[in-house]
C-alpha cells in the first residue's frame, strides 16, 4: 500500500521506517530469541567446523615437513648401511 503525504509534508527516510514498524505484526520474543539462537548455533558451529579444518591441514602440512626432513637426514646413514652390508654379503640390515 503506498503512503500518501502532502507536498509540504514529505517524510524523511526514518519517518517510513517508523511507519512501517508500527504497522508490522509484532514478533513474538520467545520466536525471535529462537530465530536467533539457531542462527548464532549455525555461525557458530560452521567457523568451529572451519577452524578444525583449517588446523588439521596445518597440522598435516607440519608433519609432512618433519618426516621429510628427518628422512632427508637418515638417508645417507641407512644408504651406507644397505651399501656396507651389500658388499660384506651379509643380508640383514638394521
């Protein structure tokens, strides 16, 4: 329905506003509060959701390197271990 006003009337924006809210249905509190507690609870547990992601992927990343590293450090050591024993004719390494 559009308001009609007087030429030297004209309202300003929070005029219609407060217009509009005097003629909306009144929420119930009860149902607002809920609106809001689900709404809150889906942010909520979405970002908790994204945080956990977000750390397991660095956590994977950080073991990844580690492992890296420490085999890039323990395989010259168990090369020459294969080599020795390879040509001492012994067939167990250790």
């Amino acid at each position: 329905m559009p308001f009609t006003y007087p030429p030297d009337d004209i309202p300003v924006l929070t005029d219609v506003i407060d217009q509009e809210r005097e003629t909306a249905p009144a929420r119930d509190a009860s149902s607002a509060l809920g609106e809001l507690e689900a709404h809150l609870t889906a942010a909520i547990n979405e970002h908790a959701d994204e945080l956990v992601h977000n750390a397991c992927r660095e956590m994977e990343a950080l073991l990844l390197e580690q492992v890296s590293d420490r085999l890039k450090a323990e395989l010259p050591t168990l090369i020459a271990k294969i080599v020795e024993s390879y040509f001492r004719g012994s067939t167990r390494v250790n």
